[in-house]
C-alpha cells in the first residue's frame, strides 16, 4: 500500500490548497463593490472551474481510498488462505516425519534405510519451502517480529554446525568453527531467528562446496560480524545482488539441480536489516563465496568477565521458567499428550516413550481435563493441539489455569500446526507456556521439555476428587 497512501495524501493537500482558493476569491468578490460585469463572469467561471476541480480530487480521493481497502482485504485474504494451507500441509507431514523418525530407530537394512532417508529429506524439504512461503508473507505484510532475550552465540553456531555435520560427513567437506574468546560473546535479540539465518547461510554453502571447506567465523571491527565461508563453485559478479531478489538465484538451473523456493536469501536480508544490520556478499568465480552478516554491538562487564552483548530491534520478550518453577515441576515423568489426530497422537506417544517418558493420550480437551483430574496420574506437563472438536486448546487452556494448584501450574506446551507469527503469541497470551510447530523435531522437544527438569515422583495423596473433576468440566463448558 505504500505507493497508494502518497498519492492519497497528496490529492488531500490538493483538495485542501484549492478549497482555500475558493474561498479566497469569494472574499475577494465580497471585497469588490467596483467589480466590473466581465470580472463578475470571469470570477465566476474561476469559482465553477475550482469547484469543479476539486470534485473530481474528492471522486479521486475516494477511488483510491477504496483501492486501498481492496488491497488490504486482498492481503488480509491471502493470509487467511497461508494460514490454512500451512496448517493442512503441518498436520499430516508431523505424521509423515514423525513416523519416519521412530522407523530410524528401528533394525532396517541398507536399501530400506536409503528409501527412509529419501522420505526424511524431501519431508524436510517441502517443510522449507512452506516456511520459506510464511516467511515471505510475514515480511510482505511487514508483520515480521524479532524476541528479545540474551543468549550466548558460540551455543547457536554449534547448533547450526551439529545439523550439517552428517552432510558435510557424507560430502568429505570440512565444517569449520572460527571463535575467539568463545565465552565472551552475548547476544541480545532473537536466537531463533538468528539460527534461521545462519543456518540457511550454512545450507547454500553446503550445497555448492564439493571439495575444501565451509567455515563459520566470528569476529568484531566496527560490528559483530558472523561469516559463512565456502570454497565452492562461486557467484558471477553480475549475479550478486540479483540472488537477494524474491524467487531468484544466481543460474536458474540452481533451482532444477539443488531444489528450493528462491526466497531463503531474501528472507535472511530481511531479518538482518530487521535486526539492524546487514548481509553481505563477496565471491570468486571457482574459488567460493563469504556471506557476512553485520551486527552493531557494545561491550559491556558482567559478573567480573567482559562480554560482548549485541542488541536488535525486538517486539516481545519470552518467558521462561524460573529455577524453582523448575524444581516444582520435575515431579514426574509423566505427559499428557492431547491431540484430536490419531496419527499424531501416535506419533509423539511414541517418540517420548522412546526417551523414557510415560503419555497419557486424549482427543480433545474434555477428555483432557477428565484425565488430569481423574488421579490416576501425575503429570510434568501437557503437549497440547490447538484446532480440536468440543474443546479447543485455548479453552483447555483456560479452564487448566483457573483450577488449583498443582494442576493450574502445569507447563502447556502448545504443538500445532498453527506456524504463523501470531500464532505463537495468541497460544502465549492465553496462558501457554511454550510454542512448538508442526511438524515437531524430536530434539526441539526434548530440550523443550528439559528446562522444566522433569523426573517421577509418587503422586501426592487428595488431589482428586469428584468435586475438582466437575468444576473443572464446568469451566470447560463455559466460553473461554
């Protein structure tokens, strides 16, 4: 809407500047008892002619008016539709990975472990591309939001690192950290989003680097700077900019031989510039290229050691359990996992009872609360759906913290597949601790679930009764 709203505000001054005119010359007939017949016609003429103009600014004015709410109906539309369709797509790839998961844990053969690792990457892949897409939509309706929390840096790379090792394993490339004074570095902003970028900077290094190296390094001049370099084929000098455009790369046949959507470069510029500071490019034909990404910084001393503490723009800061929250809730190892899909209550029973964990499963919220209050169990946390029939999570989650304590302190840790940027806060602001999307990453969730230190214990006596049960379905049934 950016190159409407000008050229509406501008006819509003046309509009304003002529009306004063007008009114100008009408003081000016009042003024003039003198005025001859023909100034009366040609003041006259001047007068319609204005009023005339200023008609048709007004008519103007108003076609571009509702140019603009058609506009922002259509985007508001287009949103509408991401939304469903990566919801769609979420939920039965949590089932199509999910499964294939837990079948790498079991005795397969070569040929069945290649067709198995075949299903993972294209999984994976087509889960890019349908972030890729949100990513995209986000910026485009400049609804792209950063956190605001510190977090070391040297953890975040290692992470990057960890993912790619296998693949770099497999390609005999060597994966490179480059770190002075690793535990100096400290970060104030969005470590996730942060990843996101690194990690897709790692990730087109790997996929262009057949022999050598991909290093990642860091180091401070004037900025922060996190360099991704590769010594691969390398980026034609008339190409460099051209492969931050939107569903660009540097040679079209890059999409036919290595895939991808075209936007993870142009997503990555606009999350640095989002943070303040700037991705850059620099390459050599046959020699390899360095992506570095520029952050501004300020040194500061904490607890007697020096670190360096970048800060980016943010919107929201995240909460996250305090040391004796977590003591509190490490009484069991038991989770409740609610979700009216069957495949995906499968699917995360059994990854978590593969980790030692023992689930509970419920359909829908009803049947949730029923098991929560029942006594049978005492649960460390719940893993609950959002979208589900007779109640939804948000009304789970509401009758949960209106009911006594332990059971109103429960951790709730939504996993939908509602993955949009808003999503994640509604699920926080409705009283959930945690947000995890569809498809769910085995280890995401488990290092999810470690904060809250989790360990069995033998449920506390009087907890229950029927009393508890039918004030909590009482609440249940009421409008959340």
């Amino acid at each position: 809407m950016s190159d409407v709203e000008p050229t509406y505000a501008e006819l509003k001054r046309l509009v304003a500047y002529y009306k004063r005119q007008n009114r100008q010359i009408q003081l000016t007939a009042r003024n003039s008892e003198r005025m001859s017949e023909r100034s009366k016609r040609v003041m006259s003429r001047a007068q319609a002619e204005l009023r005339e103009t200023i008609a048709r600014l007004e008519t103007t004015m108003v076609d571009l008016q509702s140019a603009k709410l058609a506009a922002e109906a259509g985007n508001e539309a287009k949103g509408r539709f991401l939304a469903v369709m990566s919801h769609e797509i979420r939920t039965p790839m949590n089932g199509v990975l999910g499964a294939a998961e837990l079948l790498s844990g079991t005795p397969l053969g070569a040929e069945q472990r290649e067709f198995l690792d075949a299903i993972r990457r294209s999984g994976d892949a087509l889960v890019a591309i349908i972030n890729d897409v949100l990513d995209y939509s986000r910026i485009d309706a400049g609804r792209l939001t950063l956190e605001s929390i510190e977090f070391p840096l040297v953890p975040v790379l290692d992470e990057v690192l960890s993912l790619y090792r296998a693949v770099a394993d497999t390609k005999g490339v060597a994966l490179v950290l480059d770190v002075a004074r690793p535990e100096a570095w400290y970060l104030n902003g969005d470590p996730l989003r942060l990843k996101q970028v690194i990690s897709n900077l790692v990730d087109n290094a790997l996929k262009f680097t057949e022999s050598g190296s991909v290093t990642l390094s860091v180091h401070a001049e004037t900025a922060l700077t996190i360099s991704v370099t590769d010594t691969g084929v390398g980026i034609p000098a008339d190409q460099l900019e051209r492969i931050f455009d939107e569903f660009s790369q540097a040679d079209d046949s890059t999409t036919r031989k290595f895939g991808g959507s075209g936007l993870g470069l142009s997503i990555c510029r606009h999350i640095v510039t989002a943070m303040r500071g700037r991705l850059l490019v620099s390459s050599k034909l046959g020699k390899g290229t360095t992506f570095s990404v520029e952050l501004p910084f300020q040194t500061q001393a904490r607890t007697g050691r020096k670190r360096t503490v970048v800060r980016h723009a943010a919107t929201r800061r995240v909460k996250r359990p305090q040391t004796a929250e977590v003591e509190l809730r490490s009484l069991s190892r038991t989770l409740l996992v609610v979700d009216d899909n069957p495949i995906n209550r499968m699917v995360a029973s059994r990854l978590l009872e593969r980790s030692g964990f023992q689930v509970v499963t419920a359909d829908d919220g009803i049947q949730a609360l029923q098991a929560l209050v029942s006594g049978d169990h005492t649960f460390a946390a719940i893993l609950l759906d959002v979208s589900m029939p007779n109640l939804d999570g948000f009304g789970t989650t509401a009758a949960i913290r209106h009911m006594p304590e332990p059971y109103s302190k429960l951790p709730i840790i939504a996993m939908t597949a509602h993955a949009l940027g808003g999503d994640r806060q509604r699920c926080i602001e409705a009283g959930m601790d945690e947000h995890l999307p569809k498809p769910i990453a085995e280890k995401s969730l488990l290092d999810l679930l470690a904060l809250y230190g989790i360990k069995p214990v033998k449920q506390p006596a009087g907890l229950a009764s029927p009393e508890l049960a039918a004030r909590a379905l009482k609440l249940a049934a009421e409008p959340s």
